[in-house]
C-alpha cells in the first residue's frame, strides 16, 4: 500500500466497461450503489474537456456503521467510493483508498481491526473481478464480508 493509502491498478477494459462491470459486482454481492458521478459529463455541460473520469460511490450499513461507531469523522469517507478515469495513453485504471489507511487516519484501526480487515479483503475482492478476464471473474470472498 502506497504512504497515501491510495489502491491504484489497470483495467484491461474501457472506462466505461471498467465502471459496469464494478457496478454490477457490486450490486451482485448486495452493495448500495448510492451514486455514480461522471466528472467528463459536468466538465462537458460547461464547456470543458475532460477524458472520461467517474466516480462509483457504495457500501453497506453492516460494514461501515461500525467504523462510524468508533470514530464519527470516518464518515467523512464512507460510504466508499472508486474512481475510474482515463489517462492520456488511453489506459484505464482504478483507485481507490485503503480501508486500513482510512482506519489508521481515523484513529480506529485497532478498535475496528477486523471490521476493516473484512472490508479491505472485500473492497480487493470485488475490484480484482472487476479487471479480471471474463472468463475468470469471480468474487467469492467469505459470506461475512461487508463493506
């Protein structure tokens, strides 16, 4: 993990497929999709360019209301959220904060350790599927796995 905290790979896919595709395996494991966000869109309707950058933003109240328990400011960043974007290469990628910096950031990293340890094996599960061949993409993590 990045000093940052900050979970970045490739896709093999488009932007666009790249972000249906974790959408769908999110809503395939019982997530909340509580808003999809296209920064190339916005930029568009006032004119500007932008290549396609979007941002998926989901959880569950069984993961992440214990986090909120033990520190109130970790809800300044859940639900979670991953950001998919273009670069100039035309390579698509993903990032997304790590559960265990947001816990350490927030203080709470030993009085949530295995609610963040589920959510980080999660959060993993469901973007490696997401980039993974088709053929092959699977997220079978533990049944009692939120985020």
């Amino acid at each position: 993990m990045p000093a940052d905290g900050l979970v970045t790979l490739r896709s093999p896919y488009g932007p666009e497929e790249t972000m249906n595709r974790l959408e769908a395996e999110l809503v395939g494991k019982g997530m909340t999709v509580f808003a999809r966000i296209d920064h190339a869109a916005a930029a568009e309707a006032v004119g500007l360019a932008l290549r396609p950058t979007e941002v998926l933003i989901f959880g569950n109240p069984r993961g992440g209301t214990p986090l909120i328990l033990a520190s109130r400011t970790i809800g300044l960043d859940l639900p979670l959220r991953v950001l998919v974007w273009q670069d100039a290469g035309r390579d698509t990628w993903l990032a997304y904060d790590d559960p265990r910096w947001l816990a350490r950031r927030h203080g709470i990293h030993r009085a949530a350790a295995a609610e963040v340890t589920a959510m980080t094996a999660m959060l993993a599960c469901l973007v490696a599927a997401t980039t993974a061949p088709a053929s092959t993409a699977s997220c079978n993590p533990s049944s009692d796995l939120q985020i």
